[in-house]
C-alpha cells in the first residue's frame, strides 16, 4: 500500500496545553479517555483521534506561535473556510474552533476511514473522481474575499521568478543543467496562466495525507490549510503527483478534462516550475520546527523534474 509522503515529528496530545484540552472535552460534553496520534502531513502542532468516555470521537488538530510562527494562520484559514463551505461529505465537518491568540485548535468529525491506495486501481480512481466532483462542489459554494486564501496566481509568478533565475542559481540546487537556462519557456506559460482570471476555490494540497477513505470507498479530503483560488485544474493535477514518476502519470493527464483544457505546456510548466522551486527553496528555507520538510522538498523536486525530462524526452 502506498504511505503518506509527507509525514512530520508531531507534538503528543498530552502536551497540548491544558486550556485547549479543557475546551475539546467542554465541546464534546465527555472526557478524554483514548487518543491515537496521526503522522500524516508536516505541522508541529498535534494531530489526535480522542475518544471520550461517553464513546464520542473526534479529531483534534492544535498547534501554538511558539512551535511554528506560520502553522497558526494555516488553521485559522481552515477554519474560515470550512466555516463558510458547511457540510458535504466530500470533507469532515467542524464541529467547533479554539483560537486564544497564542493557540489555534480545530476540532473535526472523526472520518471512519484510511489513506487511499494509489496503487490500487479502484481506490486510485475513487481519488480521481472525487477530485473531479470536489471542483464542482466548490464552484457551488463560493468563500468570500474575507477569507484570507493562497493566491495561485501569486505562487505561478513565484515560479516563473525561479525558473528564470535558475541560470544563477547556486550549484548545489539540484536542478538539470539543460534547465537552467528555461529551454522551453516555461516561466512565459506559467505567467500566462498568472494573468487568467481565478474565480474558482481550491483544495490545493491534495496528496495522500490528506485523503481518507471511507469504508463505503467514498473519498474525504482533509486539511484545507493551504485552501486558494486558482485554476481549477490544479487540484486535478496534484491529484496524480503521488504517481508522477511513472509514465501512468502522463496518460492520466489525457484522462482528465480539465488537464486537457489547460494543456500538456500547463502541466510540464507546473511540474517543471514547483520541482525548480522546492530545489532552490532546499538551500535557503528556514524551518522552524519541521525536520522532516527539507527532505520532503528534495523528493518530491527530484520526482517532477525527472517527470519533466521524461515529458519532454531528456
């Protein structure tokens, strides 16, 4: 079976504070009296199944400034968007929010499920579909500006940037050489699509952490920190990066009708614009309680600039 590729160091629920442990068994109405910690994804901050006495379940996430300076906005962007998205079960519902200016907490319906199969036909396709059907659910039900989301566009031109300074780059970046100096243009599309306009609301983080399988097969997609407007043919693609070091990638793309209006340029673009900036950003990032993410970076730019010789026959 395939594992979560993102997987952090995670603080215990016991070593919550107490306040936000007061507050989760106060909404629950029960006492805590079982936690099972998850490893899937990279915050700091805790990730538990709680079990009361009363046998309610739910699923806490909390994290303090004092772990990660960024962690606390990701959640309070959560909770604004699952706030406004309501209920549908493509995603676990919130069932109450924590926020004492220092502590952010969410506290989630506990999805009766686990992380899909990417090697598993079904399973994969499942994860598809359900990706297909999340951007039609979400174009249904608008978040408004209010809430602060990722900017795609932004990210977009972020790339094009590196890619068009990879010519300086340092030596260690671990970027091709026949890259550096943008052979096919890739900064020129990527910016194209920057000046598109971007109505739509997107999941934006869509990889196996952040899926959990019910036992009926229906998908849940989890963790709406990173939630953006974009195009919505992003979520389809990160949908398939789990599989993007095979040539299945690549037919799959010809799958989707979404990718296929953006184009093969859009796709190999993205890949070639996100692999170019997690190698860059492996040299200069400073993470702050997050061990596991440089390497994470490493991987996963080594996976979509290997995918992008492959698209282009290098």
């Amino acid at each position: 079976m395939t594992a979560p590729r993102a997987v952090g160091v995670r603080l215990p629920y016991a070593a919550v504070p107490a306040a936000v442990r007061t507050w989760v068994e106060d909404v629950l109405g029960s006492p805590v009296v079982a936690t099972a910690e998850q490893v899937g994804g990279m915050s700091p901050g805790c990730a538990t199944r709680v079990t009361c006495a009363d046998g309610t379940r739910a699923f806490v996430k909390a994290v303090g400034a004092e772990l990660n300076p960024d962690t606390p906005g990701l959640f309070r962007r959560e909770v604004g968007v699952l706030t406004h998205l309501g209920e549908h079960d493509l995603w676990a519902r919130l069932l109450a929010s924590y926020d004492d200016g220092a502590w952010v907490a969410l506290l989630i319906e506990d999805v009766d499920g686990r992380h899909p199969d990417f090697s598993h036909p079904d399973e994969l396709a499942a994860v598809l579909d359900g990706t297909d059907r999340l951007s039609t659910v979400l174009r249904e039900r608008p978040v408004p500006d209010t809430v602060d989301l990722v900017d795609v566009a932004h990210v977009l031109r972020k790339w094009a940037d590196c890619l068009d300074g990879l010519a300086g780059a340092p030596a260690a970046a671990r970027v091709p050489d026949w890259l550096r100096s943008d052979p096919y243009g890739w900064a020129a599309v990527l910016r194209d699509h920057a000046a598109r306009p971007m109505p739509d609301v997107i999941h934006w983080d869509i990889r196996i952490d952040n899926l959990l399988r019910r036992p009926d097969g229906r998908i849940v997609f989890v963790d709406w920190g990173t939630t953006a407007r974009g195009p919505a043919w992003t979520d389809a693609l990160l949908a398939r990066l789990e599989r993007v070091d095979e040539a299945w990638f690549d037919d799959s793309v010809g799958t989707s009708p979404a990718l296929l209006e953006a184009g093969d340029d859009a796709v190999t673009a993205f890949l070639a614009g996100f692999g170019a900036h997690l190698a860059v950003r492996s040299l200069v990032a400073v993470d702050v309680n997050l061990p596991t993410l440089n390497d994470f970076r490493v991987r996963e730019s080594r996976r979509m600039l290997e995918a992008v010789a492959r698209r282009t026959g290098r």
